[in-house]
C-alpha cells in the first residue's frame, strides 16, 4: 500500500483531464442469503411502478458516450481490479444491494464525463473511495469513517479531506442527483409476478437475482439499459427462462422486450467473466439451486391450475 498523502488540489486534477466473486450476500445456516428475509408485499402498488418506469428514462446516460466503453474491463487491469475492491468492501460492511449499484453507477458515469490522469493508480482508487462513500451515506443507517472505509489493502490510503474534495467533484458531476432508481426497486415486482412460487423459491430467486445485478455493475455498457430492463433480464436469467418467455409479458406492459433481449444477452457474454470464481451460470449452486426450486414450484402447478401471470 502507498504511503497516505494529502493530494493537494493541483494534484486532483481529474475535473479538468476523465475478487469481487467474493460471495456478496452471507448465507445462513441453511444456505439461503440473508437477503431473502426482504419481504413480498401481497398487493403492489401497479401505479408506483408505473410512474418509476416513466421517471427512470430521465437518468439515462448519452449513448454515445457509452459506445466509448467496449465492456466489462480486462481483468488484471487497473479499472477492474478498482471497481472488485469497490465491491470486495461492500461484502465486507454488509451494505444494501443498492449501495453497490449506485456507487457503481456514480464511478462509470464520473469517467464517462473525465478523463482521468494515466499512468498513475491513485485517482481510479480515489474515485472509488469517494463513489463508495456517498453511495453509502444515501443508502446505509451506519456507515464507516473515511479512513475506515479504506479497507481490504487499497494500493492508496487517502485523508479524510483529500476524500472529501472528491466526493464534492462526484457529486457535482452528477449535479447532485443522488438518489436515483435501480434494478432493486422492480426486482420484488418482477418475481411476484412469477406465478405458483414458493415463499423459498422467490426468495432464492430475489437473492441471486440481487447477486446478478451487483455483478454486473462491472460492465459499463450496462448503462445503456433502465433499471426495469436490469432487473427483468436477470429474473429470466436466473430461472432459465428464455426471452420469448411469455412470463416477460406478465412483468408490465411497458417493458420493452428488445431492450430486455439485449440486456439478457450482455449477462449471457459476460458471465464467465463476471463471475471470478462464483459463478451465477448454470453449472453453479446459486443459479442452480433457484432454478430448480423455480422448475420444481411451477411443475407442481401444473396439475393444479394453467400457468397465468
């Protein structure tokens, strides 16, 4: 780790130049991550999600500016091995599934709109300090210090003051608009509308849907897709379902499904790369497990009732 020093201003020049397989929720004694005690509300308020599904098109980035990113980084590279300690650190404190998203979305739209300097280590890991701790000042009810929060060997350890001023540039590139929607706000929608499930099955469903997503931070050119797409694209993942799936027309009408297809098929390319050693893939526990409790809740219903949504 390099020594901590104050960067001065004329230092912090990034205004004016642009392994996370880590389990991300803990289990408990029988397997299932603590995520799953969230609850499935029985009637959802349909006009809310139609007017967060109208609001969220407001927040997406140009995508022109997204087309300058090809994908999910090298691994090894700098950009990488910064935004799987961002992700490392949140594992760690336990924070929501939302702070990781929106300290990722903070970090990727900051260098859609500067260049920051290269051939140095510092401003990436500066950045993802300061993108960490606003998105846990807006989403968690007890966060760590500054210096604190610089945990799990950082290559660079910065003051307090020095996170500060960085924390203000974020902010203003964003022109403070902090709170923003996320795939998180559909994900309980979206698998209540998955018929003839278990309370076991949703929740395993709703856990790794929630690990997909926060995988998936990594990869910039999920910035092109709303939040609602996110979040359906990874309930179809998740359950093995196909895109041509008619359950993606239960969802909401308002869903585009093309939109949806592309947003499937960047999980689908990135996944071995994503998941570094806990896959989300097929050939793992986490989607398996959810899978086959899906397959199993769903097979049994058959006898019973049509399949509706």
């Amino acid at each position: 780790m390099s020594a901590s020093a104050d960067v001065s201003t004329p230092s912090v020049n990034l205004y004016c130049n642009g392994t996370a397989g880590d389990a991300l929720c803990s289990n408990n004694a029988d397997g299932i991550s603590e995520i799953n005690s969230a609850y499935f509300p029985v009637d959802i308020d349909e006009s809310y999600i139609d007017n967060i599904l109208v609001s969220e098109l407001h927040q997406m980035p140009k995508t022109e500016l997204i087309t300058r990113f090809p994908g999910i980084p090298e691994s090894g590279s700098a950009h990488q091995d910064t935004l799987d300690w961002m992700l490392k650190v949140h594992a760690y404190y336990r924070f929501r599934p939302e702070t990781a998203y929106l300290s990722a979305n903070y970090f990727h739209c900051f260098m859609l709109s500067h260049a920051l300097q290269k051939g140095k280590g510092w401003p990436l890991q500066l950045l993802a300090v300061a993108c960490l701790s606003v998105a846990a000042k807006l989403e968690e009810t007890r966060v760590p210090s500054l210096l604190d929060i610089q945990i799990l060997e950082p290559r660079f350890l910065f003051k307090p003051c020095t996170v500060q001023r960085m924390e203000l540039l974020v902010m203003g590139c964003l022109k403070w608009r902090l709170h923003i929607i996320t795939p998180f706000s559909f994900l309980h929608y979206f698998i209540a509308k998955l018929s003839h499930l278990s309370p076991r099955s949703k929740n395993l469903i709703l856990a790794h849907s929630s690990d997909l997503i926060i995988s998936t931070c990594r990869v910039m050119n999920i910035l092109a897709y709303t939040p609602s797409t996110i979040a359906a694209a990874a309930v179809l993942w998740v359950t093995d379902q196909s895109i041509g799936c008619p359950k993606l027309e239960c969802f909401h009408n308002r869903m585009n499904k093309e939109m949806v297809k592309g947003c499937y098929n960047l999980i689908k390319q990135n996944t071995p790369r994503l998941s570094r050693g806990k896959a989300l893939d097929a050939t793992m526990p986490g989607k398996c497990l959810a899978k086959k409790c899906w397959r199993k809740d769903f097979k049994s219903s058959q006898d019973m009732s049509p399949s509706k949504c």
